[in-house]
C-alpha cells in the first residue's frame, strides 16, 4: 500500500469480505458504494447530505473535469476536495471509458486516444501519463490507472488486444504516478467474459503492482448472468490482500450478488439518476412515482426508511412534484435513494460480520419479491 494507505479484512464470510480501507482523509468501510459527483457534484445533493447518507468516498470524473472547468483551475482554486466542498476520500475515474462512449472522432493509437470533446469539439489526447497528471492536478485520493474497454459483446480477438494493450497502458500509469504518499493507484483487469484473458490480466497487474485492483469491462451490455458468471471467477483472480472494486456497477441485486462473489467496492449513476427521473429504489423494488397510482396515497415511500424523504412526506406530494417538475422531486428522491444505497451496505457490511451473508441474501431476495405496497 502506499504510504498513509492501509487495508485490513476484518472479516470473511464465503468469498465475501468486510474489510477497511484508510486514508489520510478517512476511512472507508467496505462493501462501499461510491456516489458519482461526476462533474464535481452530486446532482442534487449537498456534500454534507450525501455524507449524511452515509458515503465514506464519492467518485469524480477525470474526463468532464478535463473538459469543464479545467484540471489546471481545480488546481489554482485548492484541488477537487475543496472545489467541492468535501473533506472526505475521492476516487477518479481516469476517463478512457468516457472517451470511448461519449467522445467524437477519437483515435486510438499505442500512445493513447485523440478526441474531440462532447461540449465544444476542442481536440485533447489523453494517456496514461496525461490521465495521471490530471487525476493529480485534481487530487484525488485513489486513481485510476489509464485503460480501454470495449462494449461487449465483441470478438476474443479483440478483447484480448484491447486487454494487452491496457496492460501496457497500467505500466505507463504506474510509472507516471509515481510515488505519491498518501495517495493509491489501483489497476484494472480487462478481458471480456472470458477467464483466460482475466486470468492473463490479473497477473500482469499483480506483476506491476497496485494498491488495489478494479475489475473492468462489465456492465456495458452483457447481462447480469453474465456479469455474474465472469465474478465467479475474476475477483478470485486478483489479489486477496488488496481492495477490488467493480466499476460502473449498478442496481441493488448486481451489488448484492458481486458482494457474494468477492467485490469490495462499487460505483453507479443509477440512485441519482433514477432519482431526477422520478423513480424511488426501496426495499421492495423500484417505484414509479409518476403513477396515478400514488396521487391520494398518504404513506411514506418507504415505510421502513428514516431518510428525510419518507419521514417528511407522502407518496402523493412526491407524485405531485415529480409530475410539475419542482427540483425538490430531484431533492428528495435521490436523497432517499442514495439512504438506500447506503443502508444496503451497512446490511451487507454487519451480515459478513455476523457470517450470515446467506439469510441476509435470502431476505433481500424475499422483500424484492413482494412488489411495492398494495395501493390504498
């Protein structure tokens, strides 16, 4: 680990890990989930509510930040932590996922990729040693390497010289980075769904070494069976005393299920999203609030949940918002979304500890299988 980076396993249950990761800015406790602040916010959301919620560490977004408001004035005004107005850990993407799905006219070569940017059309380069140097001008407190993920489904000849040359990409990251105390660099393995190419990736990775190891190139279309059927093996091949964090991912039963697979650490746009598009992620199940069905219901979105959202208002004010489009409805449901996410991960992190992840599963599934509450 890099200096002023620790990481203990504090408990085991199957393949499932509790475990902390420390920081010089905080710890965080694992199985974690990452809100995403892609362009240095949560949209929504007050640090300070997010941090109520229960996050330990938010995700920012290399490739926006480059583009707007610039690497270098992040820089010059404190470095993302205060840009912001969070003390707490950030982890950075490192933008080539980015650059894959939202750039026009890239260009991939050995060196890296040419694009021109979604907003403007201005031309920027990003490789590993520019990725590097923006994620430090930015200044967060976990990196990640430089990489390149192709959608799937895709051919084995493709996935495995788009994993060969993100492996060679990870040694140019590694070595730009540098050493950086206080601060960790995590590799991220790539190859598909197939488990040689994972397998050939891991040990590159271990090879370099990491101060822990994201788990790439899944959920970009390939289904959760799928999905699953590649994390029963690949978080095993990574190594054991280091964090492994599932980028992109993703609805409550993909964290549920990945946590049982070995995953340690998650990130997804899903509960900010779904909440400014009027949709509440409970324990039973997503709800549409749009639905004339909520319109004289008096109860809570979630009668079990102690967020703000469901102890202060109806289910028919959060259907009349929604359908005016008054910001509050963005307010509050993603405020209750982004409770959820996080009371999820304090069950999980307290049934590893208990050794009972199974009946914890078990009952997650039953609650999902209910459906929403009848209607009044």
């Amino acid at each position: 680990m890099a200096q002023g980076i620790d990481f203990q396993i504090s408990a085991r249950d199957g393949k499932a890990r509790r475990c902390a990761l420390s920081t010089p800015r905080g710890e965080i406790r694992t199985p974690a989930f990452m809100p995403v602040g892609t362009a240095a916010t949560v949209k929504a959301m007050l640090p300070g509510s997010v941090r109520e919620t229960g996050a330990d560490i938010l995700l920012g977004n290399t490739y926006h930040l480059m583009l707007r408001p610039g690497a270098q004035r992040v820089h010059d005004l404190g470095g993302l932590h205060r840009f912001m107005n969070w003390d707490r850990p950030i982890l950075t993407d490192s933008g080539g996922f980015q650059v894959m799905s939202l750039a026009d006219l890239r260009r991939l070569s050995e060196d890296g990729v040419k694009f021109r940017s979604h907003i403007d059309g201005s031309e920027h380069m990003l490789s590993p040693e520019t990725s590097m140097e923006i994620q430090k001008l930015l200044g967060s407190d976990i990196v990640m390497c430089f990489d390149e993920c192709p959608a799937l489904p895709a051919d084995r000849e493709r996935i495995a010289e788009s994993m060969r040359l993100s492996m060679r990409w990870a040694q140019r990251s590694r070595d730009a980075f540098g050493d950086r105390p206080g601060h960790a660099l995590f590799g991220i393995q790539q190859g598909g769904l197939e488990e040689d190419l994972r397998g050939e990736s891991a040990e590159a990775l271990a090879a370099i070494g990491f101060d822990g190891y994201a788990i790439g190139g899944l959920a970009v279309g390939e289904g959760q069976e799928a999905m699953f059927g590649c994390l029963d093996f690949a978080p095993g091949q990574l190594p054991d005393d280091k964090p492994r964090y599932l980028m992109g991912v993703g609805k409550p039963d993909d964290i549920v299920g990945a946590v049982r697979r070995g995953v340690d650490m998650f990130d997804c746009v899903l509960p900010s999203r779904s909440g400014r598009t009027g949709q509440g992620l409970t324990r039973r199940g997503p709800v549409n609030l749009r639905n004339a069905r909520h319109k004289d219901d008096p109860r809570p979105l979630d009668p079990e949940c102690a967020c703000p959202c469901c102890s202060g208002y109806s289910r028919a004010y959060l259907h009349h918002v929604v359908r005016s489009g008054e910001i509050i409805a963005s307010m509050l449901l993603t405020w209750h979304n982004l409770h959820y996410y996080q009371e999820l991960m304090q069950g999980l992190r307290d049934a590893i500890e208990a050794g009972r992840l199974d009946a914890f599963a078990a009952d997650f599934d039953a609650q999902r299988a209910q459906g929403d509450l009848p209607p009044v």
